[in-house]
C-alpha cells in the first residue's frame, strides 16, 4: 500500500512539486465521497455527483475563510496613483504591510475618516445632472488626454514611441494625441506609412442616440518636393478595429500580412438620424493643415449594448513616386509628425434614468483627490503638530490608530482597489488576502488535516437539502462541527515549544 500518490522517490526529489502529499485534490474528495458516501444501505441512499460537487466546492469555499491556511499574498511597487487594484480572487485582506531594505514588513493600518465616494454630477444651482456626457457612458476615460494613453485606451500602432525614426508612433503630447510617419521604398513595398488607431469600448445600454464631437488636426507631410495629405477621423463602430497597423502603398513587406482595414470609412457602422456614417473627419489639403471642432449629433445606437470609440490617424503617401529618394525610413533625425486630436466627446442629449458621476471624477472623486495629495497624520514623527496635540505636549486622546508612521489605507469596494495613505507612494507593498480556494483548478485541494471536514460538510449539506433522512440531521450536524474543529486544532500547528518560548517573554501584566 506504499507511494499512493504513485511518485517515486526519483520522481519526487527530481521534481518541483514539493510537499504535494500533504494535500488531496477535490475531484479525489468528490470521488471518494461518491463511492463511501453514496449508495445502497449507506448513509446517502442515492446523490447526482453535480449536487455532490456542488456542496464540495461550497465546502472547500466555507472552510476556506476559517479553517484552511488560506491566504495568499501579493507584492506591488506603489505607484504614484497610490492605488492598488484588489486580486482577481479576493475575499478579504488579513494585513497590508510596506517592507523595507531589510525585508522587514511595517504594518499599515485601515483608516474610517476618508473615502473614495461616487460623486454626483450636479448642475450650478445644485441639482443633480442627469445629461449624459462623455465620461459618464460606461468607459469612455481621459477624453481629453491629460493622462496616460494606455491607461484608459487601447493603441493599435507600430510603438508608443512618438519620435521613432523607423515606424512613427502614436503619443499624447502636451496635452494632445499625436501621430508621427514615416515613407519608404523596397523590399516591394512602396511608398508605405502605419496606420495609427485608438479605441475605447462604450456602455450604452439603454442609450437611444449619442452625439460625438472633437478638435482635429490634419497635416500635410512634405518629403523631398511631394505634399501628402494627413488624414484623421473620429466616431462610432460596432466592431474592435482590427488588429493591425500595416498600411502599404505596394506589395506586402510583411509575410502573412495585409494593409489594415482601419483605414476604410466602412468600419464606422453606425449612422446618424439622417443616414450619414458615424464619424467626423479631417483631410489635409494643398492649401496646408485642416483644424476644427466638428460634431455629428444622433448616432442610433439603440440596437447596441456596446459601441467603440475609435480614432484613425494615418498619412496618404500613395502620390509619392516609386524612388529611392522618397525612402525616409531611418534616414532622418526624426520621423514626420502630422495629425492630432483632442477634447473628444461623447454626449446625448436624452436623460440619463440613473445618478451620473461628475465629469473628471467618475473614478477618483474630489475627497479621494484631496486625500491623497495631503500630508497625512502618519507622517507626523513626533506626533505633536497643533492638529493632534493643541496643548503642546500633551497626549489627551490620543487614537492609537493614528499613533503610527507607518501609513494607512482604505479598501474601495465599489471600485475593487486599495488606496493608500502619500507617505506610502513608491514604497514595496504587500497585501495578504484570503481568496475561496476556487480561485484556479491547482488551488482546489485539501489538506488531508481537514480531509474528514470536507466529507462531513457534504453528508451534511445534502442530507439536509433532502426530503429524506431528516433524522440524521442532528447527528450529522454535531459530526460536521466536530470535524471542523479538529481540523482547525490540526492546520493550526501548535507547538509546545515554540509556545513555550513565546511565552517566557511575557510575564509582564498588561491592563486593560
């Protein structure tokens, strides 16, 4: 009956999965349960494995929050956001901590007295807004590109470096989203800049008709003697742009590749109450660059749950000759810049049903703001500024909560992030959080100290769901408290002499 788990030694100490034994998997804990648990003249005359499996996954969940070691942790380098978003699998935090050059952890304490609240949209005589706006309808974000790109779009371009000399790019700068090109001839291709895209998905459910609206700029790019004409839309599509940048004048350079369809009008799929496409757009003439705000109001898009976003920058360079002295790729300090857009917007003019977030802080409100540009209490070494210690000196209500310089932190449940005190920004964090044991198909196991809980939380669970076998609810109640308790005294590990040692330094009395 030796090596159940059929590992060898070899086996084990060649490998990586160490300590494995100590565990058994849920799909062993369903099967076992199946075959011991379930049957004729047994204690569950009949049970579909999808029930029985149901109550283990609810097991393993339960047990998962009290009983099983199971926190997990994760480690992030603060940004100056002072935001961390929460795990994909978290339930609930046991302790945020900051470490530091040594490794040593500094515990962060919870703060009640700020919050990140969702901050309604009110008009100037104090009412509330309900208009629509750009940044109100689901995730339209950073419409006027005050911050980073691919925070809050999704770029589809050769690089985000603006002044690459081998492909252009597309950037915000001062303000702006910009776009550079470059030409070239050979390797059968002629005459070929990218095609820069930027695009961002919009909820507009319930939503009738929106109108859209930018300032756009269009630039001519001059190489040797030949003008080519900028060319730069904005508006409304169905579908994700395609993924691809490619834009080619000639055959194909790139194997497997074609010229990128972001550059047809059609992608633009929606139209407006009088049938135009959904889009604005500005061309770049012989008589120099085109700047404007143009708007295109009533775009139907009641048939749609989610629309995109989407802005095309790319530069007409099919009117240069097939030469070598046309090529520009690499030759040049710099590529050609052309093209720009800001201030999008996204608005309608119909009513919103729900409460609508102010414009600039759908996501950080202005308590939030404040907050984190502050200095807070933590910072205070001496804890004896005039906020806390009027009388100078003096301890007189002291909270221990803020007699600490380590730093705090709130958790914004609305939101799923961490927001942290400006004292912590830059610091290693680490937050310690207990998930469900669900999380992944490799965390769905049970250490064999619990292995009897398990089965007893689902005798128990099924029994008592069932219209038979009432009577041995009691019992199997009792039984599945047992069985738990045993299993928290076994995974807690007490050690008579790591106890011991604990203890010898703590004779002194401590008051309550």
């Amino acid at each position: 009956m030796g090596l159940l788990d059929n590992i060898t030694h070899q086996e084990y100490y060649q490998g990586n999965d160490y300590g494995s034994y100590q565990f058994v998997s849920l799909e062993d804990i369903i099967n076992q349960f199946m075959v011991v648990y379930v049957g004729e003249n047994k204690v569950i005359p009949k049970a579909k494995r999808l029930d029985v499996a149901f109550h283990a996954q609810r097991a393993m969940q339960e047990l998962s929050f009290d009983t099983f070691k199971s926190v997990k942790s994760q480690q992030i380098s603060l940004p100056p956001t002072l935001v961390m978003p929460l795990p994909h699998d978290y339930v609930g935090y046991t302790k945020l901590s900051w470490v530091d050059t040594s490794g040593i952890k500094h515990l962060l304490y919870p703060t009640n007295n700020t919050s990140n609240p969702f901050q309604i949209a009110q008009n100037s005589d104090g009412k509330y807004n309900f208009d629509f706006v750009s940044s109100t309808i689901g995730v339209l974000e950073n419409s006027d590109f005050s911050s980073s790109l691919t925070d809050s779009w999704s770029v589809i371009s050769s690089t985000s470096n603006i002044n690459s000399i081998y492909g252009g790019g597309m950037d915000i700068v001062d303000g702006k989203l910009k776009t550079s090109f470059i030409t070239t001839n050979g390797s059968g291709a002629v005459n070929w800049g990218f095609v820069h895209t930027a695009y961002q998905a919009i909820d507009v459910s319930g939503v009738n008709y929106l109108d859209i609206s930018a300032l756009g700029t269009a630039d001519n790019v001059v190489t040797v003697d030949v003008t080519s004409p900028g060319v730069l839309r904005f508006g409304l599509s169905t579908q994700e742009p395609e993924n691809n940048y490619i834009n080619n004048g000639g055959s194909n350079p790139f194997p497997n590749a074609s010229t990128s369809g972001n550059i047809n009008t059609s992608i633009f799929d929606l139209t407006d109450v009088d049938g135009n496409p959904s889009y604005v757009g500005w061309l770049a003439t012989a008589g120099g660059s085109e700047s404007s705000t143009k708007e295109l109001p009533s775009i139907d898009v009641s048939s749609h749950q989610t629309v995109y976003a989407v802005v095309v920058s790319y530069v007409d360079f099919t009117n240069l000759p097939n030469s070598s002295v046309y090529h520009t790729r690499g030759d040049a300090s710099s590529p050609a810049f052309a093209n720009s857009i800001d201030d999008l917007l996204v608005t309608t003019s119909e009513a919103s049903r729900s409460l609508i977030p102010e414009f600039g802080n759908e996501k950080n409100s202005s308590t939030w703001n404040s907050y984190k540009a502050g200095t807070p209490s933590e910072n205070q070494d001496d804890y004896q500024d005039d906020t806390y210690w009027p009388m100078e000196g003096s301890r007189y209500g002291l909270d221990p909560q803020q007699a600490q310089a380590n730093g705090s932190f709130y958790i914004d449940d609305r939101l799923g992030r961490v927001h942290f005190s400006s004292n912590i920004s830059g610091k290693t964090v680490i937050l310690d959080y207990i998930s469900d044991s669900l999380g992944t198909d490799g965390e769905m196991q049970v250490h064999k100290f619990a292995e009897e809980a398990m089965y007893k939380y689902i005798s128990h669970a099924i029994i008592s769901g069932s219209s038979y076998g009432q009577q041995l609810v009691p019992r199997l109640t009792k039984e599945k408290f047992a069985a738990i308790r045993k299993a928290k005294l076994r995974l807690s590990n007490i050690k008579l002499e790591e106890l011991t040692q604990i203890l010898r330094g703590k004779s002194k009395q401590i008051k309550h």
